[in-house]
C-alpha cells in the first residue's frame, strides 16, 4: 500500500524523478498521486486552480474562433456578435454567466465543432471539449474547481512539485514533478542529485500534434529525442527507469480516426493499425531503441507500463506496479 508520509523533512529512502515532455500527462499522474495517496488538494489550493481553469477556457474558445475565422468559415449570423464579445474577453473577471453563455452558443455552432475535431494540433488540450461543454458552471460565483477538473485542466508545470508517500508503510519515497516545456528543461539538472529511480512518461497520442513552442516540431520526435538525452546521460545510464505510456484511452480514439498520421510518424510500422496493442508494443520498442546497446540491463533495467493518468484505476494499478518494483529492487541492495 502507498500511504502519505509526514515527516517530510527527513531524507527519503528512494528518490524519483518524474520527466516527460510538455503535455504528456505526467502532471497528471501527479494530481492523481495527491489525490489517491496524499490527502487531495485543500480548499486554498482549489481556489488558486479557478483562476487557471478560467484563463484556459476563455483562451481555449479564442484560439478556436481564431481557427475558424482564419479558415476562411463563419459561424451562424446570430451569433456574430458573441463572436466578437469572446474575442474581448482577457481576464478570469471577464468570465461572467453573460459570457459563458455566449460562449456555450458560439462552441455549439457547427463550424466551431468540425474545426475542434479536425484540429489536433491547434494547441489546444485533450479535454477542451470538457470545458467548453462546462463554460457556465465554471463561471458561478463561488466555483471551486472538482477533482475531474483539476485532473483534465492542463496547468504548465514550471519550477518542482514534490510528494512524499510510504511504500508499504516503510520505504519513504520522495517524488519529483519538474516542467517538461523546452524552456523548463535548463532547470532539470539541480534535481539530478541523488534520484535512484525515473518515471519518463511519453504520450502515446501525440502522433499527430506538434510541440507547444515550436509547432514545426512533432511532438512524437521531440519525446524520442528527449528519452535519448535522459536514459544516456552519464548521470542516468546506470539507473532504472520506468517507461510510462500515457494517454492509452486518447490514443485509442485516435488511431481509429487517424491511422494515416500514425504510419507517418512512424514509418517503419508495418502491422495492423486496428491493433492498438500492436501500435503501442511499435511505440514502445521505438523508445526502448534509443537506449545505447552497452546499457548495463540488469542495475540499469526499463521497465515499460501503459496507463491511462484520467482514471483513478489504472493510476492505482501504475502505482502499485512501481512499488513492487521498487521493493524488489531495494531488497535485493
């Protein structure tokens, strides 16, 4: 069992490092963690988030009319006018039930809809569609974010977030949460220090977007290249990893309705795109490729999981499959 550890203050037994790049849900993973284990988020912390959840879905229905318009579409006559109070909007303040509402009317509009669906890489996140569906909710007076908005709200990490849990009551562990945008990566290396064990989570649906900061990057190759530098770096070439696979419940949508962008971004698959197992083990063995072929298997082992960060259950199997592993491997020290 994982249980909260109080004593925060004093050195942990195993130290873990959560790495990913930008949108791969391991902030996420995190929340879940906190929410699962670790007591969940106080009334404090759910009243800072509000104005994060705000902020996300005014620029969410902006960056969408944007879309739209730049298409060259139009949304119905009746609605111009909403269009052009959104475009306005700037603020949290600005969210009012008057502005939700033309909000829920320009996002029902039928080229609004076709745009989000055809648009994977417009950066908007996985479940924009959540919160545009939830835009009067969460301009009440007194809106607290829930548990599922703050596990499906896409808040950048910058700087470290930390937890402290048990493993069976008795391995004190200590996890490391540090941004995964490309300008948070310089900072990575203060927190290299004494970490045993790194959770790199990759996001199994990215095949068909591209990088928050460079959208002429695939995120897919910037994710590669990133779990090259890490698991060959001097400093982690000799520790384990536990490779995450997230976002399976996305990917599986995805690969229905885009096998075409799969195959591209990964040319050398040559099965079954109506296999999602058979998708994941390629999307696994291209990662597992990039380790350097001397890698010390047996101290420095990859171990792979596939989970999805939205559901408390594969978050909990996640878990518990990392404690055995971890219990493993301190007894046999």
């Amino acid at each position: 069992p994982i249980t909260p550890d109080e004593n925060e203050d004093d050195d942990p037994d195993v130290k873990m490092l959560l790495l990913g790049s930008g949108e791969c849900g391991k902030s996420t993973i995190w929340r879940q963690l906190k929410l699962l284990y670790c007591g969940g988020f106080q009334k404090e912390e759910r009243e800072d988030m509000t104005q994060v959840v705000r902020l996300n879905l005014i620029s969410d229905i902006k960056q969408l009319v944007e879309v739209v318009q730049s298409s060259g579409q139009s949304v119905a006559d009746d609605l111009e006018s909403y269009v052009e109070d959104i475009t306005e909007l700037e603020t949290e303040e600005d969210l009012t039930k008057d502005a939700a509402r033309e909000i829920k009317a320009v996002w029902d509009d039928p080229a609004l809809k076709t745009t989000y669906q055809q648009n994977n890489s417009i950066g908007l996140g996985d479940n924009a569609s959540f919160f545009l569906d939830s835009s009067e909710r969460i301009a009440e007076q007194g809106y607290l974010p829930t548990n599922e908005d703050l596990l499906k709200s896409r808040i950048r990490t910058t700087g470290i977030s930390s937890i402290h849990f048990k493993i069976d009551n008795k391995v004190r562990t200590l996890l490391v949460d540090v941004g995964g945008q490309k300008c948070e990566r310089a900072k990575w290396t203060k927190y290299f220090q004494g970490v045993q064990y790194v959770l790199f989570v990759v996001s199994l649906s990215d095949f068909d977007q591209f990088m928050f900061e460079d959208d002429t990057v695939p995120r897919t190759k910037d994710s590669l290249e990133l779990f090259q530098n890490v698991a060959n770096s001097p400093v982690f070439a000799t520790k384990p990893i536990f490779l995450i696979l997230n976002k399976k419940d996305v990917f599986e949508h995805k690969i229905k309705d885009h096998p075409n962008q799969f195959r591209e971004t990964y040319p050398d698959f040559s099965g079954d795109t109506s296999n999602v197992d058979q998708c994941i083990n390629h999307v696994k063995q291209c990662f597992l490729n990039k380790l350097l072929p001397d890698r010390n298997k047996d101290v420095a082992w990859v171990e792979s999981i596939t989970t999805c960060a939205m559901d408390d259950n594969s978050i909990r199997k996640l878990f518990q499959d990392i404690s055995r592993k971890i219990l493993s491997s301190q007894n046999q020290k």
